[in-house]
C-alpha cells in the first residue's frame, strides 16, 4: 500500500469532548471503521465503543453535561437536513431527541447542566432561522424566529440565559448577538454592525462556568482582528482583554471560571496561553511548532488539544505530556515540511505554503491547491490530500488568497462584490511568482479545490484559461444563479451579504461572479467531482456547467457520488484522489 493511501486509512481521532459534571466521560470522532462515526470513551474504565454505524457517516455529535446521553444529529446520506437523536452513553436504542421538532438543518445546539433545560437552532427554507426551547417533559416551545441566519450560541450554567447569534441586519458575515431568558423575553443586545456602515462581526464563546454568574466571552473584531473580551449581560459592563497578541484570538473558560484558555492564530500558525483575568497573568502553554485544531481545559487545571504540521500527522496531546488518545492500527506516515512564502499581490502582501518532495529542483508540475470557506485559510497542518500529490512528483502551493481568516478584518472582508474575481487576482501573483522562481513548470500548472477552492477553480479556468494545463474541482459552485437558488437557507445569506443582493437584484454581480459566465472561454481539461445529496453546492447547477461543456466537446470527465459536501467514508476518499491523480497524469502527459 502506497504511503499517500496509508495517510487516508490510517485511524484518526477529534479532540475529545467531554461532560461537564462527569468528565470522565468523553465523546470523539474516529475514522477506525473505514468511515467517520462517533465513538464513546469511558476514560475510567478505558472502554471505547462505537456510537454511530451509518453508510455515510456522523460526525455532529454532543455529550449532555451529565454524561448520561449522546445526542448526534441525523440527516439522510449527508445532505444535512434532519433531527436531533440520542443514545445512552454505555449504549442502547437511539430515540427521537426532540420529539415535536420537524426535520430541519441544524443551527446550534445547547443541553443545560441543570438537566432540564435544551436549546435547539434549527433552519428551513420556509421557516428562516428559528429556536425552540424544551423544559423538562415538555414539549419545545418557539422562543426566536426570523428570516434570516440565527443559530444557538451557549445556554448559561444555570439555564436562565440563552445567547444567541443573529444577522437579522442583512449582513450574514457580521453576526450580532441577543440573550434571551427561556421564556424568549430579552436581557441584552450586542450589536457592532449598528448603523449601516460598520462592518464588525461578534460571536460566542461562552458563558462562565458558575451558577448565576451573568458574564458572557464574547468574540469581537474592533480592533481589526478577532479577539475576546467579557460581558456582563446583566450589567452592560465590557471588559476587553486587550492581549496584545498580533494575531485573531479565540478563548474559553477554564471549568472553574478563574482563567482562560486563549487560542492564538497567526500567519497560518496556533498556540495556546492560559490567561487569568484577576491578576492579567498571560502564560504561554508548551506546544509544538505547528497547528492546535481544537484545544479544552479538563478539571484538573491541563489542557488537551488537537496538534498537527504540514510534515507530521494529527495528534491528541495534554499540556501534562504524552499522549492522550492513541488509536491503534497502522501509523501515518509522515510528509514534508511546509515553506512559507510571502508574495506582493494586488491588494497587499500575500501569504502562501509551499511543498515538495524532498531533494527536487524545480521546475515542478505543481498544484495550487485552494482552500474553500471562503472564509478560512490554509495552515502549518497535516493534509493527506497535498501529501498524495508530494508524493507524486508534484509541488503543492496553497494560497491564503483576500478572503481567508487569519490575516485581520479588512483581508477577509475584502472580497465582497468582486466575489471569486478577488481571490482569483491573488492566486495568479502567486502563481507568477511560482513560475519566476522556478519551482513550477508554467507548461504544467493544476488549479484544483474542494467547495469555494472548487468554484474558484471552475471560475479561474475561464478567466484565466491560458494559465492552466488542468482543472480540479471538488464539490464546486459552477453555475451560481443555480446554486443560489438550490442550497440551504443559511448559504443563500452569505450570498445575499458577498454579492450584496440575490440574483434578480443585482443580475450584472451573480454573472461577473459565476464559472457558467465563462464556461466557453475554457480550454483545460476540467474533471468534476460532486455529492449528488449536496444542499451547499447542489447538484443541479454542477449540472448545467457540464452541460456547457459537453455541448462544445470541451475534454471533461464527471465524477458523481452518492454524499453530501464531500465524502466520511475512507475508502471513497482515497477514490477520489485516485481519480485526480490519474486524470493529472494523463493530461499532463507525465
């Protein structure tokens, strides 16, 4: 079995979770039955079982803060539209965990500590945003409703505050925040987008961890970046933390209240401090070189986290030393370091990540590989797909295009109007750099991607349709009329908020923005893959696109499987990176 393969079976585990008021008792996401599904740990007795069996797999999940229950959200073979349903935690029969509450996609979800108290986010095309609340026995009582993006923040230690994330002002990237009491009446508002002009988001991070402590750890963006400062919901009071770290800043509460666990993002790079407001000690955690993809603070006062690196594969590790969860079965092998690489682009200095095999000298057929979101970024973490292509022959840049998070406000906001054009502009100044420095041979250039990276893919190869020998795309947005129209409620916002209207108020943005724009102009080879139960990037308008390209015998091959956005199970996976790496070869005449 080839390495790149082994890098996709070999077994991976989440951050555990764990229950509050019994923490020995933890809920992870595993790989180990050749598809993701949800897996109980009894850390006292050691004993692992399997919660979750379904073709295509789960991985929403939540434990109740009593340990007792495992709720985990079901939806019909990934097109996430579905219901809460829960599973005693030693096993048993799963149940309906809100009886009451009609199939729906999931918008947050909080299981109060007084053992009474449930908040569930839910969301429909014809229904909007809305949030039920369910008391003891009783059925679940509407608290919250509107048309557009809402979801469940957190729910107070002692039940009596529900914060919520809303974007009833249009704008589905800047959310504000309300708190309301279970009977829906409302305490507060935090609101940073008040007057039209002021582009700043906020979210949740948290309520403290005490009975009838009103503070709430709030994310905001004032300053530029994401940081976080503290609330007090029943007071007005801020308090703003003012770490004065250079990059976004994310927290939660130690489970005693008394500190902090910061998470410290910065040029494609994390680590973890312990913070304490009382004395405003700041205390950098011992952590390697690398990504933390998750991070918690158990009871005994260490931390856990989720570390990787672009060279080395993910791991659970606490802040005590070793190792905290070690699945057995073959090791991942390794790949190679990660070259960071700064490049001046349009709208400023552009970070990308570059590698390739060990001892090559370019020129290199090299793959650009493109993160979706759009908004998220590419980091110093370990990713089986670039390692297959390593091992290859082939270099693999990743640009953090305008767009991407990481980099300050104004760098992700960027993109709104021009959308895909403005990631596009990056990615082909550091593509000139690529060729002018000699690592990529110009006559073997990939642009390939997954959801956003896929659209950005498709639209680039028509914009751009002499600078690519070939074109990758996974799960893309092809036609985006079609696309808005088909996906989910909560992506027709991002939309609506991107190109500042739908596609019959602003016709001339939709098409400036869409591949299906563009489909004639291309000359690359293009291979698609697609979910055919995909609510984000809908099957129909991937359709049409191809369609396109059929009718003017454009060289095209189409890949359809039986997912959502994207695929949980292993073997399906190394299927379709089979499929790409052939395709590569065989148009690249390798």
């Amino acid at each position: 079995m080839p390495d790149w393969e082994k890098r996709f079976r070999a077994p991976r585990v989440s951050l555990p979770d764990w229950a509050q008021d019994a923490p020995e008792r933890s809920l992870f996401v595993s790989n180990a039955s050749g598809t993701y599904e949800l897996y109980a740990w009894d850390r006292a007795t050691g004993e692992q079982r399997q919660v979750t069996d379904r073709p295509n797999g789960t991985t929403d999940g939540v434990l109740s803060p009593d340990g007792e229950w495992i709720w985990w959200f079901d939806d019909t073979d990934g097109d996430e539209f579905g219901v809460w349903k829960r599973q005693p935690f030693h096993g048993g029969t799963d149940e309906p965990a809100v009886p009451g509450l009609k199939a729906s996609y999931p918008a947050g979800l909080a299981i109060g500590r007084d053992g009474r108290t449930v908040v569930v986010g839910r969301s429909t095309d014809e229904e909007g945003s809305t949030i039920h609340v369910v008391r003891g026995a009783g059925g679940p009582v509407e608290v919250y409703r509107h048309p557009e993006s809402a979801g469940v923040g957190d729910l107070s230690h002692d039940g009596t505050l529900i914060a919520i994330e809303h974007t009833e002002h249009g704008d589905a990237m800047h959310s504000a925040i309300r708190v309301l009491r279970p009977d829906g009446s409302v305490v507060a508002e935090l609101d940073d987008t008040k007057g039209g002009t002021i582009e700043l988001g906020l979210e949740v991070l948290g309520f403290a961890p005490v009975d009838g402590d009103t503070r709430l750890l709030v994310g905001h963006q004032r300053r530029g970046r994401w940081e976080p400062m503290v609330w007090d919901v029943a007071s007005g009071d801020e308090t703003d933390l003012a770490l004065e770290l250079p990059g976004d800043v994310s927290a939660e509460w130690y489970p005693d209240g008394s500190a902090l666990l910061i998470a410290h993002s910065f040029e494609a790079r994390s680590e973890l401090w312990r913070f304490e407001p009382a004395t405003r000690a700041l205390v950098r955690l011992d952590t390697p070189p690398g990504s933390v993809s998750g991070a918690t603070a158990r009871p005994d006062g260490t931390v856990e986290f989720l570390w990787s690196s672009a060279a080395e594969p993910p791991v659970v590790r606490s802040t005590s030393g070793g190792v905290v969860l070690d699945p057995p079965g073959m090791r991942s092998p390794a790949s190679v370091p990660v070259e960071d690489v700064w490049v001046e682009g349009p709208g400023g200095r552009i970070h990308a990540l570059v590698q390739k095999p060990a001892g090559a000298t370019g020129p290199l057929p090299t793959v650009f590989e493109i993160h979706g979101g759009p908004t998220w970024h590419d980091s110093d973490s370990f990713a089986a797909g670039p390692a297959a292509w390593v091992d290859h022959g082939y270099a693999v840049v990743r640009v953090n295009y305008r767009g991407s998070t990481g980099y300050g406000r104004e760098w992700t906001d960027a993109l709104k109007h021009r959308v895909g054009l403005i990631e596009l502009e990056d990615i082909a100044a550091v593509r000139e750099w690529a060729v002018a420095s000699g690592l990529a041979d110009p006559a073997k250039l990939v642009l390939a991607g997954g959801s956003w990276g896929g659209y950005l893919t498709l639209l680039g190869l028509g914009t751009q349709p002499d600078a690519w020998a070939i074109g990758l795309a996974a799960v893309p947005v092809a036609d985006y009329v079609t696309a808005y129209h088909d996906e989910m409620e909560a992506l027709k916002a991002m939309d609506r908020t991107l190109l500042g209207g739908t596609p019959e108020e602003v016709p001339e943005r939709f098409e400036a923005s869409s591949p299906l724009t563009y489909v004639d102009a291309v000359k690359a080879p293009v291979y698609i893959s697609a979910g055919v139960n995909d609510p984000r990037c809908p099957i129909r308008q991937i359709d049409n696109y191809v369609d396109r390209l059929a009718a003017r015998g454009a060289v095209h091959e189409v890949y359809r499987y039986d997912a959502g956005h994207g695929s949980l199970v292993v073997d399906e996976r190394i299927k379709q990176v089979r499929l790409e790496l052939d395709f590569a070869e065989r148009h690249l005449n390798r």
